[in-house]
C-alpha cells in the first residue's frame, strides 16, 4: 500500500529507467493483459534500455492486446523466455510508432522476430524475395514489406548492424520489392510481358545500397522488343509494365504506402519517355546529357526485370561515366549543383536540415563523388556507387588522408543514424532534425546518448557537422599539400598526375603552375612552411571559389614571398578568422586590388582588422597627407606620401567592394547594390579630393612657403564633383583664383598657373603609385581657354558668353581642395546658371535634346555594341544623367532637394517632388547603378578602366561574381544587363525626349 503523498516504489523505478509519465507507466503496467509480465524483474530493464520507453510500453500493451487469447500466452511466454527477442521487439516499439501500429493490425508479426539464424542477421535480396514471395497484389506486397521492415529495424536499434549495413539491407529490400512489383505486373498484363523485355536500373541511395528508411526510390528503365517483336509496341508495353510498377509501390492503400519510385533521373526528365530502349539512352547520354546526368550515374546498378538487358545497359554507360571530368563545364557544373540545392533550403529549415544544409550528407556525397569522377578515370578501385566504401578506397589509394577520411566516415556514419532514427518513428520522408524536446530526447537516447540525451545530442550533432563543413579543405587540398609534406608511416602520397587531375577539376587553368606555387609555399620543415600547410587547404578552397583560381594563388605566392620574414602576416593569416578568407577573395577577384596590394604588401594588415574595411573619413585622411606633407622634404616626397596614402585607401576601398560583393562565411553579401556603389564614389571621391589637396600644399611650399600670392581653389566637376568616382575615373576640375589685396593680376595668374602645373607634374610622376589624372576640359572655351580663370572672369564669361551644355556641366560643380571662402563664392556664382529662375526655356530644352542625340551617335566608340556599353549605350550612366540633370535645370529653382551635384540623390528628390512615378524612379536607379558597377568591375577585374564586358571568359566570369552571378550564369547576367537598360532607355524616351 502506497502513503497518501508518497509516491509509489514502483514510480521512482520506472523514473529511474528514463520513463517520462510514470503514472500513465503505472497504469498500463496494471492492465490485465500484462499480468504474465508483470512480475518480470527484467522487463523494467528491457524497456528502460529502450530510445522511449512510454512508447515501448504502450506499443507493447496495444500488440498484447491485439492478440487472440491463445497467442497471447506464447507471445507474454516467448517475451519472458527468450532475451534476443524481448530487445528485438521492445527496441522497435520504443523506436517507431510506425512500426507499432503495424504490429497493432498485424498481431501475428511478432512471430518474424523471433528467429535468430545466421541467415536472419544478415539477409541479402533472396531472403527478402523468400519474405515477398506470397505477395500477390499491393496490399499483402505492403504487408509482407512491412514485416521485413520489421526485422532490419529491430537488427538496427540492437546494434546487431551497423548504420551501413542497415542501409544496405534497405536496398536489399528494395530490389526484391521491385522484382515482386514487376511479376505482379507481368501478372496482371501477359501479353504486355511477352512482347518485351525490360530492366530496372536503381539510381540514388537504392543503386547505392545505402538506402534510409524512408526515401523515394531512383529508377531508369530500359526496354527492348523480344526477338520477332515491333520495337514501338514493345516499348508501349513496357511502359504500361513500368507505369503499373510505380503505382503498386507508390499508390496509398488501406495499408498504406510503400515508397514512390520516381524515375526523373530518365534522359529528359519529366519530358522524356519513361522507357528508351538501350540504344536511345546512348544517344542522349553520347550528345546531350549533363554532368548532373553522369554524376547520377555514377549509383546505377541493375536489380529486377532482364538481368542481361541490365547488365549491357550498366557496361555501356559506365566507361561515360568516368569521361565525366574531362567535360568542358565539369566543375562550375558540379558546383553550380550544390550551390542549387542549399539556395533551395528555406532559410527557417537550414540548420535543422540534416542533407542538403552546410555540414551536410549531401556534402559529404558530393565531395566524394567529384573525386571518384576526378580519379576514377585512371583507377578503377573507385568505381563504387557506396559513400562509404567509395570514401574508403579514396584514403586507400592516396587520395584523402586516411585520417581525414576515417573522420568524415565517422561524421557520416553518425549522420546517417540520425536521418535513419527520425524516419523510423513515424516512417516519414524527412531530414529536419525536431525540434520538440520529447522528439530530441527519443532521437537522443536511440543513438545511445543516455546521461543527458538533448544536450549530447546537439553537441555531437554540431562536431560532426562542423568536421563535415571543412571537408573540402581535408578532401581536396590537404592531400594536394602532403605531396610535398613528409608523410606520416603508412599514408600514400598523391602522385604529381593525381594532383594535377584534381586542380584541373577543381578550375585551376595552370594545374602544373600551381603546383610549383605550393611546393614552393609548403615544402620544407621550417615553422613558415608548416603554417603554410595549416592555410593553403582552406584558401585553395576559397580560390576554387572564384572565376580565377590560378590568379589567386599565384598572388598569395607573390605576397607571402614579399612578407614571409615578416613576424606579423602568417600569425594574422592562421589566427585571424576574417583575414585568411578576405585575402583570398581580393587576391582572386581581379588584378586592380592585388596589384594596389603588392605594391605595399604590409597593408594586408587591413584585412585582419574589423573595422580596417571601412573607408575612413575625409578629415581624418585630410590630417594625415597635410601632415606627411609638411614633414617632407621637398614636394616631389611630399607627393609620394600622398599618392602612397591615395593607394593605400584605394586599396581599402577596392578589398571592402569585393566583400561586401562576394560576401565570406561570416558576413554576408552587402543585399544592396546601389549601397555598394555610394561607398565607392564616396570614398574615392573623398581619396581624390585628399590628394590633390596635399600636391597643392607640396607646390605652394616648394616655391612660394606657406601662402599662394592668389587665393586659390579646385573645383570638382563631373563624377568627381559628383561624389560618384569609379576606380578608373579620372578628376574632372576647375580652377579658380583670386589675387591678394596688393598683388598684380598678372603676377596672381602667373602663380596660379605654375601651381597648377606643378600639381599636375606631381601627381603624374612615374611611381610604384597609380598616377591621378587631372581633366580640366570642362572649363570655358574647353582646351582653347585658359587653364586657370580669375572668380571675375568665371563671372564675366558665364554672364556674356556661357552655353547651356556649360550650365550642365556645372549641375557637377563642388568644392574639393584650396581656399573654401572662395570655392564656396565660386559656387554662389554659377547657381544661377545651373538651376536657372522660372526653369530652363524650350529653346534651351531643344539645345540639350541635340546635344544629347548628337553625342549618341558620334561619341560611341566604332564596333561598340549599343545595348552593352555602360556610359554611352542605351539605357546606361548618359541616358540616365541627362534625364536627371534635364529635370535639375527645369525645376531645380522651384524644388531645393533637386539642388544636388549626386545622381541617385537628385533622382529620388525628383520622386519626391512626383516629377517622376515611382516605377520609373526605381527603373532608372537599378540602370544607373549597375551601369556603374559595370565600369567598377571592369578596372577591379582588368586593372584599366572599361565601359563595356570584357570579351574574354574569365574576366567575363569575374565580372558575373562581382555581380552576383555565380559560375556558369554569364549569359544570364548580360541577358539582365540588356533587360534593365531597356527598360531605362523606355524611361529616357519618355521623361527626355517627351516621346
């Protein structure tokens, strides 16, 4: 008897034995049809030992119940008596409610657990077709399956198999399912079976014989007409036999379902006929296939229907298999398939995602696939369709480190189980870890996690998830390293042929090139070396990952040869998480930003400082150039420290682009181009402005000391006055002067003329340093006027003499280096001009629309193609400007937000002010930024600035990264190029010229 408050003896034991709802325990513990077990002092123990033990008891109250009362003595017998079974049958019911409610409706197939011959440990497929053979129409094929379910779970969940072996008894299943599908449809369709034979080819987990639990099952078929047989007809037939198989497996019956069969990997999918004959399929596999198709095939294996029909099929196709690599496209292919299947993860599910998300099974199967496709050309050791036991003969061959590999199996293995023990419970396709608490704890305790099942659970889970997300630097470019490493006893050195195969697949143009770069950078014992090798893995990767691999390393090369002594660089690299991944994105995104860093290597530095990507700001880099100038001795050094500093922030500013355009794993791409594109005109405005700054203070100093006999300003013009620079632009300026109280007019002009002169030497001498060209085109009268005008005579020419393209121009005009008092006059003076009172006239309108019409159709370079070129083509920067600068000069009096020298500010002030509908608004926005970062991609991928897309492939490809366009999508983003600008030009039609 039990005290009023206490809780039973009974109830601290089944806590103790990881029940979770003792009372209800207790009470199904008391039903009447436990009686015979109740007294059993191991049975508390045997569902204790199970992943759940509630459910255990309640499946094994309900399977007591079910049974007629004579079975259910040698059922409560045969459970007291025989230990092998109680743990068989407790360990299914404790793992799968599934499994239970067949038991439930299926009482006598407990029976099926009770045998424990050596064949029953480890049937093959002529087992389960003895298990299928009574089999005669869908519902007993989905009751017999069932039953042999049964059996390979309870081996599973008791640990008589291992996850491997599991998997391969499933697929065992899984042919003699297939085989009892298609005689129960030649059954039921003779005439059809005699006129043709057909195969059934396993594709997937199924031709891999590592199939879960619950999982579409892969098929192609192949059929061929008997002798004497219309080949039409007889491919007919078997497409009714094939079409019958499907529906008995896949179709939903008073017994459920089996698996659906699902044959899309067919040549032409979907579209394509379910059943070719042999010679069809070779056609479109010789001409049409894609490498997704062979990496497919890679699991074909023959299992039901003609076996000697299957056989040709498989002898034919597999030596195309192993031509994969050698495909023009492998590789972008390959990863373009990966890249795919994660974008197509919805972000809710991506890190419950136990296949397809980062850290991965598919990973693992893609990696280890692209490397049997790889070397599997020249060794036939890897022909296997088996992760496993692919992974297997990789590290025996030399080809992954056997450490590595033996981790990956280890990751793999514990994955595995997982996807296996969450299917099993309900007997569901899915691969979402739950996350119910219950759920965790049964998922926990059945992978034998006991002390703390959630917690270890998640802990495992993350540290075999993590090996698996490096597997790519321990599969592919570790072993690369090892062939110039020393080589631990019994580890097998890949051969210069191997690794040369795989840099070639792995987009490296130069493999032999880059070979020398590493035995160069990781060979030899020094502590420099073995860095090395701790890097090189991870930034092979990361290299891999861009348009130009080759690039990459051989700039890593170029710069760890410059820094190597340095104490400094390999310690940023190894133990700054951020800085490794950023010097591989900018080494392999172009030549501008490796060329700005090899010039002063030590501003690799930058990379490893989480605030060092971020422009700094122009007082600051004002400070610092006036500074260095002052201390310098003579202006021709002074100059030198500010083009050094001007190289330094272009640098800065060109690393910071290509992040925030490529995004790296801890920071994402920037989602907003047009941000991206301010950064950058901002800050090499800002850089430019700085410049020309500290070669005024230089010349001022070298000839005249601290004061100029003229006051004396640069005017920004154009982009530069725009705060809307590229990295190829050049500094459109005005010069203005005012003399001293005192001096001569002709005295001041003469000083501001050599002043501007001197600048202009400075900062073209020939350095190490990009020089910075100074355009002062735009002034009055162009190249026949005067370098350097006085404000009274800016004053005199714009009030007599100024055209209306001079008053454009100077929508552009902003104050940049010199006296500010008399920028800022210089800029009250033209205001006027630029947003004239009432508007511009319609003389003044129909003078722009010529000037403009003119320009299009004399100043596009010859050959160019209109709908690509960035500045002048349909669509691009002129089409835009010229409409919103056209809306500044009509409306700019009336409305002070259209009072700006930056386009995209001008344009959205014109929305605001509903000069232009929001669509058009937008519609020129996305033209005119990516019309810029056209031109931006061009100087960072060429090093010299372009309008239009480069025609050769890898540049191209970099431009499309830099875009967003991942390898392989060229055309598509020349396709979006053209489709915006269109659309742009449509605006422009409107909005400038009133069509």
């Amino acid at each position: 008897m039990t005290v009023p408050g206490r809780r039973s003896s009974t109830f601290s034991r089944l806590l103790r034995h990881g029940f979770t709802d003792p009372s209800e325990a207790e009470r199904l513990l008391d039903v009447p049809e436990l009686s015979a077990l109740r007294g059993d002092p191991v049975l508390l123990d045997a569902l204790g030992a199970t992943a759940d033990p509630d459910l255990a008891l309640r499946g094994l109250v309900r399977l007591v119940e079910a049974q007629a009362e004579t079975e259910r003595q040698t059922l409560t017998t045969t459970l007291l008596s025989a230990k092998p079974f109680r743990d068989r049958l407790l360990g299914v019911l404790g793992a799968s409610e599934a499994l239970a409610d067949h038991l439930a409706r299926h009482p006598r197939d407990w029976e099926s657990l009770v045998t424990y011959e050596a064949t029953d440990l480890h049937p093959g497929v002529a087992e389960f077709e003895q298990g299928l053979a009574e089999a005669t129409d869908p519902v007993s094929l989905r009751v017999a399956y069932r039953r042999c379910l049964l059996a390979i779970a309870a081996r599973d969940v008791c640990g008589t198999t291992d996850v491997a072996q599991a998997a391969a008894e499933l697929a065992d299943l899984a042919t003699a399912t297939l085989r009892a599908a298609l005689a129960i449809a030649r059954a039921a369709a003779p005439a059809d079976a005699a006129m043709c034979r057909l195969a059934v080819i396993a594709m997937g987990k199924c031709g891999g014989n590592e199939l879960n639990y619950v999982s579409d099952v892969d098929v192609i078929f192949v059929g061929e007409p008997v002798e004497g047989a219309d080949e039409g007809k007889a491919i007919q037939a078997a497409t009714r036999l094939a079409s019958h198989l499907m529906r008995i497996c896949s179709e939903t019956t008073v017994e459920g379902t089996i698996w659906p069969v699902d044959a899309n990997l067919r040549p032409e999918g979907r579209n394509g006929p379910l059943v070719r004959t042999l010679s069809s399929h070779l056609a479109y596999y010789q001409r049409w296939a894609k490498t997704w198709e062979f990496q497919a095939l890679l699991k074909a294996r023959a299992v039901a229907g003609d076996p000697e029909l299957g056989a040709q099929y498989i002898d034919a196709v597999s030596p195309l298999v192993w031509q994969a690599a050698e495909r023009e496209n492998f590789v972008p292919d390959v990863q373009q398939m990966r890249r795919r299947v994660v974008a197509g993860i919805p972000v809710a599910q991506v890190e419950r995602e136990l296949k397809l998300g980062p850290g991965g099974l598919r990973d693992v199967e893609f990696a280890v696939q692209l490397l049997q496709l790889v070397h599997g050309r020249s060794d036939a050791t890897l022909h296997s369709g088996t992760t496993l036991d692919a992974l297997a003969a990789l590290a025996a061959g030399g080809y992954v480190g056997r450490a590595d590999a033996s981790q990956l199996d280890e990751a793999y293995r514990f994955l595995r189980a997982m996807e296996h023990r969450i299917q099993l419970y309900r007997l569901r396709r899915t691969h979402l870890v739950p996350e119910d608490e219950a759920d965790l704890r049964r998922l926990g305790r059945s992978l034998g996690l006991r002390t703390d099942p959630v917690a270890e659970l998640n802990k495992e889970w993350k540290r075999h998830a993590a090996v698996v997300r490096r597997l790519h630097e321990k599969l592919f470019y570790r072993p690369l390293l090892d062939a110039f490493a020393q080589l631990a006893p019994g580890e097998i050195r890949l051969s210069p042929k191997a690794a040369g195969q795989r840099l070639e697949a792995l987009g490296y143009a130069d493999p032999a090139a880059a070979l020398r770069h590493l035995e160069a950078l990781a060979s030899g014992v020094s502590r420099k070396a073995a860095i090395q090798r701790t890097l090189l893995p991870v930034l092979l990767g990361w290299f891999a990952d861009s348009a130009d691999p080759d690039a990459g390393l051989l700039g890593f090369r170029k710069v760890s040869d410059a820094l190597g002594k340095t104490p400094w660089y390999l310690r940023l690299l190894r133990d700054e998480g951020a800085a490794a991944e950023n010097l591989a994105r900018v080494l392999s995104a172009g030549r501008l930003a490796p060329d700005l860093l090899l010039r002063a290597p030590e501003a690799v530095a930058i990379l490893g400082d989480p605030e060092g990507l971020k422009p700094r700001d122009r007082d600051h880099l004002e400070q610092e150039v006036l500074a260095a100038v002052g201390r310098a001795g003579d202006a021709e050094q002074a100059v030198a420290v500010a083009r050094g500093v001007r190289r330094r922030e272009l640098f800065r500013t060109a690393a910071a682009d290509l992040i925030g355009s490529y995004g790296t794993e801890d920071s994402p791409r920037e989602p907003d181009p047009g941000a991206l594109v301010d950064r950058v005109g901002e800050a090499v405005t800002d850089l430019n402005a700085v410049t020309i700054a500290g070669a005024l203070r230089a010349a001022v100093r070298a000839e005249w000391g601290e004061e100029l006999p003229t006051r004396f300003a640069v005017i920004g013009m154009g982009r530069f006055g725009g705060h809307e620079l590229g990295y190829g632009s050049d500094a459109d300026v005005l010069f203005v002067h005012e003399p001293r109280e005192g001096v001569d007019e002709q005295e001041a002009a003469r000083a501001a003329n050599r002043v501007v002169a001197e600048m202009r030497r400075l900062l073209q001498l020939p350095t190490a340093d990009p020089p910075l060209l100074i355009d002062a085109d735009l002034r009055p009268e162009g190249k026949s006027g005067p370098l350097v005008r006085s404000l009274k005579s800016y004053e005199a020419y714009y009030r007599r003499w100024s055209l209306v393209w001079e008053s454009q121009a100077l929508l552009r005009a902003a104050p940049m280096a010199g006296d500010p008092e008399l920028a800022d006059r210089f800029i009250e003076l033209v205001d006027p001009l630029r947003y004239p009172a009432e508007g511009l006239g319609e003389d003044a309108v129909r003078e722009i629309r010529r000037l403009k019409a003119r320009m299009e159709s004399e100043r596009l370079p010859r050959g160019a193609d209109p709908t690509l070129h960035a500045k002048l083509g349909r669509g691009g920067l002129s089409d835009v400007e010229w409409t919103v600068q056209l809306l500044q000069m009509r409306h700019g009096w009336a409305e002070p937000g259209l009072r700006t020298t930056r386009t995209r500010k001008a344009l959205a002030a014109a929305h605001a002010a509903g000069l232009i509908p929001t669509e058009e608004a937008q519609t020129l926005d996305e033209a005119w930024v990516l019309a810029t970062r056209v031109r931006n991609a061009v100087m960072l991928v060429r090093g010299r600035p372009g309008d239009t897309f480069p025609s050769e492939s890898r540049e191209l490809a970099a431009v499309g990264r830099y875009l967003g366009y991942e390898s392989g999508h060229v055309g598509e983003m020349v396709d979006d190029y053209r489709r915006i600008t269109r659309r742009a030009r449509a605006v422009v039609e409107e909005l400038f010229y009133g069509a």
